[in-house]
C-alpha cells in the first residue's frame, strides 16, 4: 500500500468557521462560563445570517460548550464543583474502556488520524495558541471515541468533549500554568502504546492521564473542592 504524503484539503462551512470562532473566545477565556451568547449580536460582528450563528449555537450546544436556557438565552457552559467530579467519573469508567475497545478495532489510518492532532497540539503549544490547542485535544478524544466503531459509546461520550477545558469552563483563569508540550506528549504516549496493541496498557495509561488532569486542576487553584 501506497504511503499517503499529503492529506486531502477540506473547506469548513461557514456554520463551522462561526462555530470555530466562538469556540475560540471560550477556549482562550474571552467568553467565561456564565456569560451570554446573544446571536444577532454575534452575527452583526462576523459578517453573518444570524441563521448562520443559530445553526452554529446548536453545534456547541451538543458539543456542551454552551446551554440553551428556557427563556431561550445562551450561555456558556458554567462548572462548579459536583459538575467536575460528576464529570471525573463519567470519564473514568468511559475513556478507559474506550480506548482499550479502540486498540482492537483502529488500524494504522485511525491510529495517524489521533497523531494529527498531537502534532496539531505539538505546533500550537511552540506558539502558545491555546485556541487551536484546545480544538486539536477535543478533536483527538473524539476521534479516539469514533475508533471503537461503537456508535452507543461514540454518543455516549460526546459530553466528554468538555473535559479538556472543564477548568476553564469552572472559572480557573491561571491557563498560563498548563504544560502544553508535556501535555502533547501525553496525547502521543497514548498513541504510541495503541500501536504497541496492548488494550491493558493503553487503558491503564489514560486511566493515569485522566487522575493527573483533574490533579492539575485542583492545584492550579481551582475553587473546586477535591
């Protein structure tokens, strides 16, 4: 089989570059948990329909970035304390298994689909781009679901997408105390031991990942309680 050298080029819709801007402002705290998200207001400042921002809205509402409220206000997406360790769980008895199923199922075009995205981690973390370094390491753990070939365990961990920011998303504004190369590595030793085709290992391993993220976040000054 013949090496793929280059990748095919994809054009995003403009329901996805809108999305990706929003994303961005949240990523990088512009848009801290709680604030409002008013979509004529978003779409007068992009240069778009403001059916454009709706559809947009909807895609991070199912991503967990943002809640729609029943007056029909959207917010971000706001954690405290019970959510984050609610969420610690979910991820411990999800993504271990996962990627112990992904092991079994995800051949060499997978397991490079998942090294794209660290090396996408690798340059955004030499540029300090926590926007795009977010975006990568949620679209890695993504990917990582998709491999299970499981579309209920694909679904069930959509929620798991929040994971990565859920310090943010609680309010932390100490983001410069992240390690992000480090943190790439992380992303790439998970790959490394999927390759090695050893699903106990590679279970163990995010399973460890996991406890030193929440870790992190305790640490770095969290209001949460542990």
């Amino acid at each position: 089989m013949v090496e793929r050298i280059f990748q095919p080029i994809s054009h995003p819709t403009l329901r996805e570059i809108v999305a990706h801007q929003v994303r961005a402002t949240i990523f990088t705290g512009k848009l801290g948990p709680g604030a409002r998200l008013i979509e004529s207001s978003v779409a007068k400042d992009l240069g778009v329909a403001q059916s454009t921002v709706r559809e947009a809205i909807f895609d991070l509402a199912n991503e967990g970035l943002v809640v729609k409220e029943a007056n029909r206000h959207t917010k971000v997406r706001r954690l405290d304390g019970r959510d984050v360790r609610n969420l610690l769980a979910v991820r411990l008895r999800l993504e271990p298994p996962a990627v112990e199923l992904a092991v079994r199922q995800a051949d060499a075009d997978g397991l490079d689909s998942l090294e794209s995205q660290v090396a996408i981690m690798r340059r955004a973390a030499g540029d300090n781009d926590l926007s795009t370094f977010y975006e990568a390491d949620v679209r890695f753990h993504s990917k990582l679901a998709e491999l299970t070939e499981n579309e209920f365990l694909v679904q069930a961990m959509k929620p798991l997408r929040i994971a990565p920011i859920a310090f943010i998303l609680g309010g932390l504004r100490t983001v410069q105390e992240v390690a992000y190369k480090p943190l790439a590595e992380q992303h790439q030793a998970i790959v490394d031991i999927m390759r090695k085709g050893d699903p106990q290992a590679a279970a163990a391993f995010m399973r460890a990942s996991i406890d030193s993220w929440h870790s992190f976040q305790l640490e770095a000054g969290s209001p949460w309680e542990a």
